[in-house]
C-alpha cells in the first residue's frame, strides 16, 4: 500500500529493532521497589530532554504540524496517570521497571490495536515509541536507528515508528518499506513532509528482502520490485520520469484556478484535524477548510475541552483563513471514537451505538459548551456549523434549537449557518425534511459507504465490493446532488474519496461542485479537473450509475483517465 509518493530505485537497508525478548525481566525484593521507581524517575527525565529537543528540531526543519507529533509523545510522559500505572506494576507484581513498562506499554498498545478507528489504531504506534525510548534510558542501549546510511539506502522495517523516521539519514535514503503501518501513521505522516516514497503492508519484506538487494520502490501504486530486471529498471526509470515532470506541472497549476477545460468551476477545500493545520489551506491555494473535525484535537485530552480554549482554537484557524470560509464539524464522537475524558459505555455494537450528531445530544453540557464557542467564533469570521451522522428531522431540529440559543447568549444577529452531513441511509430517505432546515449539506464517503454496504471497510477480504465504487454508493451520491440541486442548497463532499483525482472526476460528472480534501492531496485534483471536460465527466457518471460492480465503475475510471491523459 502507498503511503507517501514518488519513486526510488535503491539497496536494502533492514533495520534492525528492538525486540520484546530485548527487555530485561525479573523479580525484585520488596526493598528494591523504590530503587526502581528511583530509576524510573530518572529514565523519564533523559527521556523528556531528549523528546523536548527533538521537538524543536522538528519544529525548525518542518513546521509545527509535524513536530506536534513529539508534544504528544512528550505529554504521554508527563501524564501522572500513565506513570503511575506503571509504578503500580513495579510495587505490585515486584517486578524491575523495564518488564512494568513493558506490560503497561503492552496492554495499551493492544487496546488500541482493536478498535476500528483508523487515526486511534495508529496511536499504538506512538506508545510502543515512546515505550522504546523511555527502555533505552533504562537500560543505557544505544539507539537503533538508521542515522548513517551508505548512499541510495531503502530502509526495511517491521514497523516504523515516528522517531525512527525523523532521525533517518535523509542525505542516503531513497526510499521506506515496511511490513506493518497505515496511511495516517505518523511515520507516514513524516515520510510524504520529508519527501520520502514509502510503501507499507508489504508482507514478509523484512525475511524476503536480504540487506543490500536491489529494491524498486514505486509510492505510486505501491509496488516493490526485487532483483529488478535491466528491462524492469528501465521501464521504472521512464515512469520516475514522467512523475517528477507530473509533479511540477501539478505544483505549477496549484495557483490556477479550478475550473474545467469547458468552463466549469469546481471549489476545492480542505479537511483539518487541528488549528495549527490552516496553514495549508493558503499553502495549496484552497478555498477554505470544508471540515474541519474537532474531535480530534481533544481525542487524546484526559480534561472535557474548555470553551474558551475552543474559541481560541477556532480563531486561529480563521485567523490563517484570513476571511476564507470555515466549516466547523461538531465533536463526532461515540463508537470507537471516545476520548478520556468520556467513561466508556456498555454497547454490544458501540460503531452502530450513539454516535456523532446522537452522542451530543446525549452529552448537553459538552455540546453547549462547544456551539458557545462557535457561535462566539462566528461574530469574528465565516463560520459554518455542520453536524455529523444526522439520522433525520427530529436530531437536527434538537441540534439547531441548541446552536440557537447559543447564538442568541453570544449576542449574535443570526445563528451561523447550519450543515448536515449525510452518511446514514436514514438520511438519505429523510433528505426533503433535512433540506428544508439546513443552509447546507455535507456528503461524508467514508460512513456512507460502509453503513450501506454493511461492511467493515478494514475487513481485506470486502475491500473491492466493500468501496466508495459500489454502484448503490455512486447512485446515492447522485440522489443527494439532485435532491440539493432541487432545493438550491449547496452540496459539499468531504469524504477521503473526494481527494482521489479520478474519483473526483466522477464526483464533478454526478453534479458536485465542492470538494473538500487533504490539502496535500489537492494539487492532484486540481490538475486532474483542469485537464477534464466536464462533457466527457458527465458522460462518464451515467456509465457509472449503470454499472453493477465497483469493478466496472473502477475500469470506467481508469478508461476514462486513460483517454484524457
């Protein structure tokens, strides 16, 4: 699976890691306890100095988005009710600090290796590095990682963990392979700001692969070419080519405007997760932020977030907008999707639980809070208030008489206008009702698709029936554009979907005439709409609503890809 683009020809470079055999495990006596709570203590103050110098170093080299990464790292130290845990372990079971790290470290990791969220899954990642630093300082062991590299290195790993990635000798490596890891790791997350190609789910590379073979890294397609041919490298080393020209021709049109070769003007936005990612939005000449998801900036918070501190939050984002609209997505909480500072529930199925719009409302005193601070925000700026997983009329009504009345104690004119998002099939069959309350309507792709294709999207053996391709998903789509199209209220698509070029086309063909995306994605889109007839988009959605396969509509795709490249 791609992580991070581009292509890179190279050897092999298999990092060796630390292992769970590595970690030193005994029994102490009881007057030993406080020795290694002694050294714990200590363990954690190197560790700290450590991380708080590498935050800055990746503060100054890439920006505050990334190093934001070593924050959370250095706040899981500082957070009592971590340490403490695990010196419970020590006094309790009597047993050295290494092994009491280990198990917490352990147990932790794998609750979170569980759950279906995709951003809270590869959170483990985090504390296994943070878990592996803290062990270095108790056992005085070198560090690991690849900070010298012979030249044209591809480095092989299990796993890549954030501090592994950011001390990598970049003036070597070419490329990133790895056995296990995601798209939103923030291995990855480095590896596409460093510029990195990497590839993941590569399965066996570390066994496979022996140190010094020659490596093909495609981070387009996600292919990994072993022993390559003289024919093979040829070929790859035409298709390096072309992408390094692709790429300055996309950065080049970034400050075109989107509009299609007929005419046509589509609006791209951004998706954010925290106010220190605005930036972007100016950065890739965007329209303004189509979503941004709050939830995400207090997931990992053990407090309920404060108003004022919200407020603060939302200002600075409209203070990089710079009078570019925003688009604030209440807290989307419940499922597998629970903060800290929420006591988990009883649900047999918490993913078809309380969730989104539904979980507020549940919640009165932590959804007030938070249109108090939005609607305070909207005195200030283009604010928009977008609810998530809307079931129907009766949920949205609840959700616009509370933004009411905290537009009315922020002494506001009017209450900011107010989206739904539309992501279950009960809102699709209570489309006219929702329309008829909201100044706006929200497509989220990703729920959409697996809540009517009742299918986990992380299930491997579902991935090609289970997509955003299906047929009932792309006529759903269309049923909205026309039903929004009827009503004259606008229509946004701010799913991962709305990111992928070639799906984007289609969305454009369907109807849709906003966008909202990764910003780094959007450089993409933008290049691929402008090289688009909308006749030939158009032509291409009433194929697709024809189709009866997410195979069919994946081949129209390609084909019609293909015929305007």
């Amino acid at each position: 699976m791609p992580i991070s683009p581009g292509y890179a020809a190279g050897k092999a470079i298999i990092l060796q890691q630390m292992s769970v055999s590595d970690v030193p495990r005994y029994a102490i006596a009881t007057a030993d306890v406080e020795g290694e709570i002694s050294r714990f203590h200590g363990a954690l103050e190197r560790s700290c100095e450590e991380l708080g110098q590498l935050e800055q170093r990746v503060l100054d080299e890439l920006g505050h988005m990334q190093s934001s990464i070593f924050s959370a790292h250095l706040a899981l130290l500082q957070d009592r009710q971590f340490t403490n845990k695990v010196k419970s372990r020590v006094r309790d079971d009597l047993v050295n600090v290494e092994q009491a790290l280990d198990r917490e470290i352990s147990d932790l990791a794998r609750l979170l290796a569980t759950v279906e969220n995709e951003y809270l899954r590869e959170r483990a990642l985090d504390l296994q590095d943070v878990g592996k630093r803290v062990m270095r300082q108790l056992t005085r062991e070198q560090s690991r990682s690849a900070s010298s590299l012979p030249p044209q290195s591809v480095v092989v790993a299990r796993v890549l963990l954030p501090s592994e990635t950011i001390d990598l000798d970049r003036q070597h490596l070419v490329a990133i392979v790895t056995e296990e890891g995601g798209e939103n790791s923030h291995a990855a997350i480095l590896a596409r700001a460093l510029g990195i190609p990497a590839v993941t789910a590569v399965a066996g590379a570390c066994s496979l692969i022996a140190s010094g073979a020659p490596l093909l890294v495609d981070g387009q397609t996600g292919g990994v070419t072993l022993l390559p041919s003289a024919r093979a490298r040829k070929s790859f080393e035409g298709l390096k080519q072309r992408y390094s020209q692709h790429v300055r021709l996309e950065v080049d049109a970034e400050r075109l405007p989107c509009v299609t070769r007929d005419g046509t003007e589509i609006s791209l936005l951004a998706n954010i997760n925290r106010d220190d990612e605005a930036g972007l939005v100016g950065q890739h000449h965007l329209d303004g932020v189509g979503l941004l998801r709050t939830e995400f900036m207090y997931l990992d918070s053990p407090q309920p977030p404060d108003p004022q501190l919200q407020l603060a939050a939302y200002r600075r984002v409209l203070g990089a907008l710079a009078g570019r609209p925003l688009v604030i997505r209440t807290l989307d909480l419940g499922g597998d999707k629970l903060p800290a500072f929420i006591s988990r529930r009883s649900e047999a199925n918490p993913y078809l639980g309380l969730r989104g719009l539904r979980f507020s409302l549940s919640e009165p005193e932590l959804f007030a809070g938070q249109l108090q601070a939005i609607a305070e925000a909207s005195r200030g700026g283009n604010v928009r208030v977008l609810f998530p997983m809307v079931l129907g009329p009766s949920d949205l009504r609840q959700g616009i008489e509370m933004l009411e009345e905290a537009a009315k104690t922020a002494g506001c004119a009017a209450r900011p206008p107010v989206g739904a998002m539309i992501e279950t099939p009960s809102a699709l069959f209570a489309l006219p009702e929702i329309l008829e309350r909201v100044d706006f309507v929200s497509i989220g792709t990703n729920d959409l698709t697996q809540l009517m294709l009742a299918a986990d999207r992380n299930t491997t053996q579902l991935l090609e029936s289970a997509s955003v391709l299906h047929p009932s998903v792309v006529r759903a789509i269309h049923q909205v554009v026309r039903a929004c199209q009827a009503a004259g209220r606008e229509l946004c698509v701010c799913g991962e979907a709305a990111g992928d070029p070639d799906f984007a086309g289609l969305l454009a063909g369907l109807g849709v005439r906003h966008l909202s995306m990764s910003p780094v994605r959007s450089a993409s889109v933008r290049f691929r709409l402008r090289a688009s007839r909308l006749q030939a988009l158009q032509r291409l959605a009433e194929q697709a609503l024809a189709a009866e396969s997410a195979q069919e509509v994946a081949q129209l795709l390609a084909a019609t890809c293909a015929g305007e490249a």
